[in-house]
C-alpha cells in the first residue's frame, strides 16, 4: 500500500511539473514571436475564445475578444512602434496559469528610448492562452 501511495504521489508531481513546463514553453513562444513582431505566432499561441483584461488605476477593461480581434490589435501596435523587446524578469507558475512580471523596451517616433513594466498572468486551456490579464 504505501509503494502504491508513493508512486500516486510521484505520478502527480510529474504530471505538474508537466503543466508547469507546458505554460512556461508557451509564455517563451508570446515573448518570441512579440519581439519578432511575429503577429501569426502570436494569434497561434492563443484560444479561438481568448480574452485580454487591462487592469490600471482604476480601471478594469476587456482590451481584446477573440483572435481576430488580438490579431487587429498586435498589428496596430507594431505599426505604431518601430523597436520594441519585451522580457520576462520574474514568473512563478499555479497549475494552469503563469504569472510573470514582464518589461517591455521601446523606441518612440521621436527616437527616445522608453520602458514599461507591469504584471501579467495567463490561464492556459488546451495548451493554448485562455485568459490574459495586464496589470499596468
């Protein structure tokens, strides 16, 4: 009885340790492709029913429904921006979701080099982003 308890035990660590690598590999896909402006990489990493939730000061607002919607909005940012990298510094993983603090480096029109920070978590289903939430 107790070899079958250890081995139930050890087949759920390995399973989580699983779940844990599988949102870990696709945060690294996100950040990939975003820093290659890769906006086909980005729509694929998603869920046909993703949602992105913006939380800033007072403010808690659905950014972006669905992928076609994500696709609009990625392609628009990158128009607006000519040099940008993100990088995740910190991430701790809960079953599903991964929350990380994310860094993004940017250029302005105008030449000047910018940053912003924030913390996101996403809620992976299917091994695909479900949810994204962005605390700015």
């Amino acid at each position: 009885m107790k070899k079958l308890l250890i081995a139930a035990l050890l087949l759920l660590a390995i399973e989580g340790f699983g779940q844990q690598n599988e949102a870990f590999t696709i945060l690294q896909k996100q950040v990939e492709a975003f820093n290659a402006k890769n906006i086909d990489g980005l729509v694929a990493n998603i869920t046909d029913d993703f949602k992105w939730y913006y939380i800033g000061p007072d403010t808690l607002l659905l950014e972006v429904s669905g992928k076609e919607n994500f696709r609009k909005s990625m392609e628009s940012y990158f128009n607006s921006i000519s040099k940008v990298k993100s990088e995740i510094a910190e991430f701790a993983i809960d079953n599903n979701r991964i929350s990380f603090k994310e860094v993004v480096r940017y250029e302005t029109s105008a030449g000047n080099a910018q940053s912003a920070s924030s913390m996101g978590i996403y809620e992976m289903k299917n091994g695909l982003i479900y949810r994204a939430w962005y605390f700015f």
